[in-house]
C-alpha cells in the first residue's frame, strides 16, 4: 500500500512540475538596436551610415561600436584657440567621446523635445574629396554634417545646428570590419560665427 502512495505522490509531483513548462514564458527585453537599422561595416561608408542611426536613436553601445579603441578626436585649431579658455578639447579620446555622448543623450530626453525628434544627423558626401574605391586596411573620408541637439545647452539646441567638415580616419580589422580611428574637426566654409562646430557643441557636455 506505501509503495501505491508512494507512487502516487511521485506522479503528482512530476505531473506539476511538467505544468511549468506549458506557462507562458516572460518576454525577453528587446534589445536597443533592434529599433535602428543597423549593417555590419564591412565598408567606411558604412560606419558613417550606422553612426547616423546610433546617434540619432540614442544607443551609446552602437555609436560606440563605429569607433576603435584607439580612436581620438581633433577640434578645428580655431575652435581650440577661441574657446579652449572655456572648453576642454585636448586628450579627447573614446573614453572621453563615449562620457561625452553619454552627457549628451541624457540631457536630450529632458529636453521636453518630441523623442523622434531629439537627435538629427546629416553625414553627405564632399565631392573633391570622394570616397576611396577599395580601400585596404586603412582609408580616409570626408564628410560635411549637421548635427542638431534639441535643447543642446549654450552652442546647441534646434535653432543652432552644429555644421562643419570632418576629415575621417578608419582602418579596417583581421575580419574585415572597419572603425573609426580619427576625427578631424573643420570650421564650414564662409564660416561666420552663427553655427558652431560639433566639436564646440560636444566640449559643452564634456
């Protein structure tokens, strides 16, 4: 009669535990980058594609992700001689872009801003300077952006886009996947004082 309970009982205990397995699973948290389209940057083109998105939607391990570790950035001369009494631009480099970033991104979702609307970047080709054909390890590309930060502190904020030309460096991995490890700052042409550089803009997060 024990071993009839017993066995009863062992049956019970198999039969609720099995149960579990037919609940409902909690959903997993989707992941920040599924909300951006994203490419593996197997070409410099396309680092500079996935940078847009990254900033634009806000996900610091993405925008990240289009840097080397050894990356550094370079303010414009001008900038560093007419603000540097303000601004820190000297030793920028990931760890220093990455905070940066950071800064910026939390300071943009309390903005009050729309949030489809807190970040817009514009990277377009510079056609004296074109994109190498196929690069090899390393290249060099030039971009003229503009840069928007709603509420973007002092220099920032919709109404006064950061608008420059970068002069960008990357080199490209044992995969084939290519960073950036350089960017150089330039004033716009004709510049006037009425836009400042994403460099300046960056410094006052920094």
């Amino acid at each position: 009669m024990k071993y009839i309970l017993f066995a009863v009982v062992l049956l019970g205990s198999i039969i609720l535990v099995s149960c579990s397995f037919f609940d409902p699973r909690d959903p997993a948290d989707p992941d920040p980058g599924d909300d951006i389209p994203w490419q593996q940057p197997f070409a410099p083109s396309t680092v500079m594609l996935n940078l847009e998105n990254a900033l634009e939607g806000r996900f610091i391990h993405l925008s990240m992700a289009c840097f080397d570790a050894s990356y550094e950035f370079l303010a414009d001369p001008a900038d560093t001689s007419e603000f540097g009494g303000s601004w820190d631009f000297h030793d920028w480099d990931y760890d220093v872009e990455q905070n940066t970033l950071m800064n910026i991104f939390a300071a943009v979702v309390g903005s009050g801003y729309p949030d489809d609307s807190l970040i817009s970047v514009t990277l377009n080709y510079v056609s004296e300077y074109p994109d190498p054909a196929a690069p090899a390890d390393s290249a060099e590309i030039w971009r003229d952006y503009e840069i928007v930060i709603a509420g973007g502190g002092e220099y920032g904020g919709w109404d006064r886009p950061a608008v420059g030309r970068a002069r960008v460096k990357m080199i490209e991995d044992e995969y084939g996947l290519w960073s950036i490890i350089s960017w150089q700052d330039f004033r716009p042409e004709g510049y006037s004082g009425e836009n400042y550089t994403w460099g300046v803009v960056k410094a006052t997060y920094r």
